[in-house]
C-alpha cells in the first residue's frame, strides 16, 4: 500500500513543492493549509500534473491550538495512519501581533504547531510503523539562544529573533522527541531547506519585506532545490532508521551547540507541554 505523508503549509513555497514530488513517487497526500479556496486549487494542480488523485486536503489555521485539535479529529475520522507528518508550516513575523488565543503569532505557528499537532498525530504515526516525522527548521537557529522566563518575547519583540529562536525551538523538539519517542519505531529528524525563493517574509510590509525580498532576489535557491532534504528526509530508504538529526542539503549536519543541552530540551518541552494543557483548561 502507499505511504501516506500528511505535510502542513502545503499551499505553497516549500511545503508545495515537496507535495509535487512525493506526488510523483506515489505517495498518497494530506495537505493542510489556512486556505480551502488556495488549497483546493493546489489539489486540482496537483492531480492533473502528476496523475496522482490520492491527495487531499484540509483547512487549519496552525497558530491556532483550537483549529489545530479539530484538524487532528478530521484527520483520525478520515484516514487509518499517517506514515509521514512533515510539519512545514511557518512563518516570519516582523511586528508583534497576537494570537486570538494570546500567543505570540511566530511562536504559535512555529513551535506550538509543531509540538501541539506531532502529540496529537503520534498515536497515528505509530499504527504502521516505521514512521517518520520531520520538521522544518533553518540555519537561521544558529545564533539564537532560548530566554525561558520571557518564551514569547512579548515584552521586548524583535521579529528576527523571535524567528530564529523559534527555529532553535524546532531542532531541540526534535531531539527531544527522538530521546522520548524513538524506541516506537517511529523516526525524528529536522531540516534546514536552504534560503529559498518562496513567499518566505511576503506576510510582512515595509522594510522587513523588502529586504527579503531582496535578499531572495539575489542569493536565494529555487523551490526544486529547496524542497530536496524534506523529499528525502519523507522518501529516502538511506535514512531508514535515521533519527534525532539535524540535516543540511540531504546530509546529518551540526547545530548549534546550545540546540544540543538535553536539559534545556526537556525544559522546554514542559513548558510548552503546560502553555498547551492551559488552552484546553481556557476551553
Ligand atoms: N524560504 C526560506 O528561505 C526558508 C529557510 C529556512 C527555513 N524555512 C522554513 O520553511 C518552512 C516553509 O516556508 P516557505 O519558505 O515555504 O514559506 P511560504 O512560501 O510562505 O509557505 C508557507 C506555507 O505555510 C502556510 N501557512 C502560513 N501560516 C499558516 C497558518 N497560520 N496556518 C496554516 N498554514 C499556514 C502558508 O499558507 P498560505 O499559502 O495560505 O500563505 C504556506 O502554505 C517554514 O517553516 C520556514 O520557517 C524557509
């Protein structure tokens, strides 16, 4: 049977083109994505470029754990296991806007998404294994260190750092869950794309998108390249019993060393397993 890889941010950039291709190999695909209209469209592009009509897709807004909870519903209802979960969606925030559900946007969608939807999706992942779940980062961690008496930054928000910092959050989830989880038989690996040309920075105005975009313009690698490491981190037999790693143009690369404190991953896994418990006690 067909591995079934459910991608989130799918509607575009990154998390599109790694649709594309693992479309291509035969994959059958979950897209989830804040947009039923864009979404939709991206289903009907998909089918009729590859041939592939196993793809579907589901709406979510991923800064938001309520809408995260009822897509984990939607997605236990519809389909017997995910084999992959790639959590992909992300963005950069450059001023500080608030969730709904008051997180601090970038850290809902970079890193509570990620944690939130993975604990809800692991019991699916571990029905057939050897599963894999992968999560997208950046190099962009390399610099940032976690302030864990000011998570959110809301006091003192700078847009880059909450970025990079939520990126670090990324990686150090991801080992954590390979010292928690990996003896399930299902995997953990995190990734840097590359700086890729997609709508990366478009959500923002002013300065902050024009620099990106700029900066895009000149040094950025297109999707097809940008893509590669997540494919083969959902795709590749090489990595078959491959986990708590950190890969960089489809090879195990280093991260920063603070990435690397076990006990500040187990401590930010708390703190964030109690921010989560809290938005179920608020209903
Ligand atoms: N581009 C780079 O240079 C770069 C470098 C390192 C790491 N990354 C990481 O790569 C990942 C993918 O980024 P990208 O470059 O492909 O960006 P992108 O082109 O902006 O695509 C982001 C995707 O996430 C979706 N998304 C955004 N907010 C969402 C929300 N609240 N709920 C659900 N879906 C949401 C977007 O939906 P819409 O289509 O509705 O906008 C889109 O499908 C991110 O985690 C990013 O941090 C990117």
């Amino acid at each position: 049977m067909n591995k079934t890889c459910l991608i989130t941010g799918a509607t575009d950039g990154i998390g599109k083109q790694t649709a594309l291709v693992l479309a291509q190999k035969g994959f059958s695909l979950v897209l989830v994505g804040r947009s039923a209209e864009k979404g939709n469209l991206v289903v009907s592009e998909l089918i009729s470029a590859t041939g592939n009509e196993s793809i579907h897709f589901h709406c979510a807004d991923l800064s938001n754990m309520k809408s995260i909870q009822q897509l984990s519903v939607e997605i236990k209802q519809n389909y017997s296991a995910i084999d992959i979960l790639i959590n992909n969606a992300g963005a950069y925030v450059s001023k500080l806007t608030m969730t709904d559900e008051g997180f601090e946007k970038t850290f809902a969608l970079n890193h509570l998404a990620y944690f939130h939807f993975t604990e809800l999706l692991l019991e699916m992942v571990k029905e057939d294994i050897p599963g894999r779940i992968i999560n997208v980062a950046s190099m962009a961690h390399k610099n940032a260190k976690i302030d864990f008496n000011n998570l959110q930054m809301e006091n003192e928000y700078k847009g880059w750092t909450a970025y990079s910092r939520s990126k670090l959050m990324n990686i150090m989830f991801t080992y954590e869950c390979h010292r928690r989880y990996s003896d399930t038989g299902v995997s953990f690996n995190c990734l840097h794309p590359g700086f890729v040309k997609s709508k990366f920075g478009d959500n923002n105005k002013g300065f902050a998108k024009t620099s990106i975009s700029l900066a895009k313009t000149i040094f950025a690698i297109n999707l097809v390249k940008g893509a590669k490491t997540s494919i083969y981190l959902a795709s590749s037999k090489d990595v078959d019993g491959v986990s708590g790693k950190y890969f960089d143009k489809c090879k195990v690369a280093t991260s920063s060393k603070v990435s690397y404190i076990q006990e500040d991953q187990k401590k930010l896994w708390e703190a964030t397993d109690q921010i989560i418990k809290k938005t179920y006690v608020l209903g």
